[in-house]
C-alpha cells in the first residue's frame, strides 16, 4: 500500500522529480511536512490487560478504601483515571489531558466536553475542543464497553474483599432511550414512542441489580438500528453471571414474547414480567371479571398455562405460566417459568421492586453529560462513563453505611433459595433505606477533588 515513506524510497523520488524537474524543492518540501504531520499525530493505543494488572490495581485499591478515611472522595477519583490509565497505553499526561473534559462532564451541572475545556482549559493546560474531539473520535464503539467491564471486574472483587455477599440477587433488564434530535438516518439512532418532543433515541439495552444498598449498574449494551436484541439480551445474562449470582430476572412487557422467553428458558434461569393484552387476554379477562367479585381489601389470583403461537405447531410454540390478579378492581397479567411456587401473590410483589433500574434512569439523567456529537463511540463513550460514575456514587454509600444497612436483606435471604429471595425481597424493613451522600452532592464533591 502507498504511503508517503514510500515517497523517500530511491524509485519514487526519480519519479516525482522527473517528471516536475522545475519545481522539485517545492515538492520535496511538501512531502517532507505531510510526512512529519502523520507522524506526529496522536495515537490512542489499547493495552492488552492482563489478570495481573487487574489484581494490582484491586490490591491497592481495596487496602485504601478499607480505611474508611476522610479522602474517600480523593480515592475514588483517582481509581477512576487508573481505569483509564490501565485501558491506554499511552502517556498518562496525555491521557489525563483527554480525559479530563470527558469525566468532569458527568460531574458538573449540564456539563459537556466543550464547557469543561473553556472552563479549565488553562488551569488544567487541556487540548482544543477540536483537537479532543478529534482524537476522541479515533475510539471504536466498543472501547466505552470495555472500559466499563474492566471497571466492573475491578469494582467487584473490591467489593468481594470488603465484604459484599454474593449469593443471589434480583436482577431487573430494561432498554432505555435517550431522546436524539439530529439525523434520524444514522445506523445509531432507532425509531421509539414520543419523548421529550423527538421520536428518535439512541437505545441501550442495561442491567441492574434491584436491592437497597447495592443498586450496581451491571451491564449496558448500546443498541443500533442493526442490533438482534435477542442475542443481547443472551449475551448480557451470560456475561452478568460470571459477575453476581442470579436468582431472579425481572423484564418489562416489551420481552414478553416467545424469543425472549426462549433464550431465558435456554440459560435456565427464573423470571417474571408483565404481558401486554391481547385478544385472547381481553377474554380471559372479561370472564374474571364476570366470574369474581373481590372487595377493596382482597384480591383474587387465577394461575393458568399460556402458549405462544399455539395454532402452530409444536416447534414453534413456547409455555409459560400465565397469572391473572384482579386487585382494586383492575386485572394485571404476568408470565413467570416458576411452577410449584406455594403463593405466586408475593411473587407479583415483588416485581414492583424493578422499578429500581427506572430509579437507576432518574439517577443517570443527573450524571449524563450533554452532547451534539453524531459520533456514536463518543456518544456511547460518555454513556458509559456516566454509568461508571453512578456506580462510584453507590460505593461510596456502600462504605459510608453501617454494616447493618449495607446489603438488609441478606438477612432474610436463607438458603438462598428462588422462594426465599421473593420473601426476603417483599419483606418490610424496619428503617427506610436512604443513601448518605445525594448523588447531587456526590458530584460536587468529585468536582472539586478533580478540579
């Protein structure tokens, strides 16, 4: 292939100058500042991490954190920008001079790249927006995700080491949408109900842990106009359970269908979710509400076996079964794979606790910075950096907290049963669990130890 060293080569310079013999200086000098403009470009460069850099950083990190000193925040900062050390290998002045304006971003109030670089750049000595910009926009669109499953390797074997149990949790599975208003056209940006006045978002796929204490981000996949969503969504459990043990998965009704049901079934794993109503449901339901007359206090539960595509043949079809509540003269319906479960009332209970990864949504709006870059590994860049963010947040609290009000319900959790985390989950604790440091207040803090 032709590049401009070639140029130099004996064969190529007697040809440029044969040919342009008058101007040969001219054109000797031009290919000379071409050449050097290549090579002094900057160049980010992935480190193949190894288990033993993973185990030094988490090493040194746990020893500090265990502490429970006054500059929590000061190391919780720097164990952010080892990540991005650890992840590049570059030099460590020069990556802290691109990722500077990226991180304080997520921290202040409606942050962006290109605010961040007026307000420090000559306190900080930062690079030109376009030049950050510019150099940014060399990511691929997985080196945000892999920067956050390092993260996420790293975060959970400190936690492991200061004392996280990890048996069994309720896991809530969502896609989320950030409205986008620029060119509906891009391979990123997919089609979504009206919101924030655009009908265009870009989506990801995320998973959460669902429990008071420990509300981790655990995954957050990107999801392009191309994405096969259901095989996401198989290897995101995939990946979560070589990270925490689950117990229970929780969907929303745009999963309830028989290739999402498959794939779950396929991984041998428990879940529950809402149905949307269809013909065969609006039946269903009008003969409970001809057939039952509950008052404001009781409830009736009807547990039937549903099939997809049942006029299909057998290959085809998928079982699950399907429970009909008729509370406060409404009927709700769900589809779980647990059969032989004694009281599947407390199972319904217990869905309402998904709505933490909806909490998680709030939180990530406070944290998420403000961009108008049509460049998706920037875009999913900063997604991810602000997930990691809200993850450092939740540490922070875990350590500030009494031993006690850590992980509550672990109390409650037996033998880590199916039944005994539905019980533990719909069990009323006698304190309301509150976090310590508000997450505005966590940002302002981060703020002024990275500022």
């Amino acid at each position: 292939m032709f590049s401009y060293e070639h140029v130099f080569n004996r064969h190529y310079r007697f040809i440029i100058l044969s040919i342009f013999i008058n101007r040969k200086i001219d054109i000797l000098v031009i290919i000379y500042r071409h050449y050097n403009i290549i090579k002094m470009v900057f160049q980010l460069k992935v480190r193949n991490i190894t288990k033993e850099d993973e185990k030094k950083l988490c090493r040194r990190y746990t020893k500090l954190l265990r502490k429970n000193n006054k500059d929590t925040m000061e190391i919780i900062c720097d164990l952010f920008l080892e990540l991005i050390y650890l992840y590049f290998d570059n030099k460590k002045r020069k990556l802290y001079k691109l990722f500077f304006p990226v991180i304080m971003a997520n921290l202040i109030e409606r942050g962006s790249i290109n605010s961040v670089i007026k307000e420090y750049k000559n306190k900080k000595r930062l690079y030109s927006e376009s030049y950050t910009c510019r150099i940014l926009k060399q990511l691929d669109e997985e080196n945000g995700l892999e920067i956050s499953r390092i993260f996420r390797k790293i975060l959970f074997k400190i936690l492991k080491r200061i004392g996280l149990k990890n048996k069994g949790y309720c896991v809530a599975i969502d896609i989320t949408a950030k409205p986008f208003y620029g060119n509906k056209n891009l391979c990123m940006v997919k089609g979504t109900k009206k919101k924030a006045g655009t009908n265009f978002a870009m989506q990801y796929l995320t998973a959460s842990i669902v429990e008071e204490g420990v509300r981790f981000n655990l995954l957050c996949f990107p999801i392009s106009s191309l994405t096969l969503i259901d095989r996401k969504l198989h290897e995101m459990i995939s990946e979560i359970e070589k990270t925490i043990s689950i117990k229970l998965l929780y969907l929303d009704r745009a999963f309830a269908n028989k290739k999402y049901c498959r794939v779950i079934k396929l991984l041998k794993y428990k879940f529950i979710m809402p149905i949307t109503k269809n013909r065969k449901l609006r039946e269903i339901e009008l003969s409970i509400n001809e057939q039952s007359f509950i008052d404001d206090d009781s409830y009736t539960l009807s547990e039937l076996d549903y099939i997809f595509y049942e006029k299909e043949s057998k290959e085809y079809q998928e079982s699950v079964k399907l429970l009909a509540l008729h509370e406060d003269n409404k009927i709700f319906f769900f589809i779980t794979n647990i059969y032989n479960l004694e009281n599947y009332y407390d199972l319904i209970e217990s869905y309402r606790y998904r709505f933490g990864i909806e909490t998680n949504y709030r939180v990530d709006n406070i944290f998420c910075a403000l961009t108008s870059s049509i460049v998706a590994s920037v875009r999913y860049l900063l997604m991810q950096i602000s997930l990691i963010v809200q993850d450092l947040w939740t540490l922070v609290n875990f350590l500030l907290h009494e031993e006690k009000k850590r992980q509550p319900r672990e109390f409650y959790k037996g033998n880590y049963s199916t039944k005994e985390i539905i019980l533990s989950r719909v069990k009323l604790l006698n304190f309301i669990w509150r976090p310590i440091i508000t997450a505005v207040q966590f940002k302002r803090q981060m703020e002024r130890v990275l500022g």
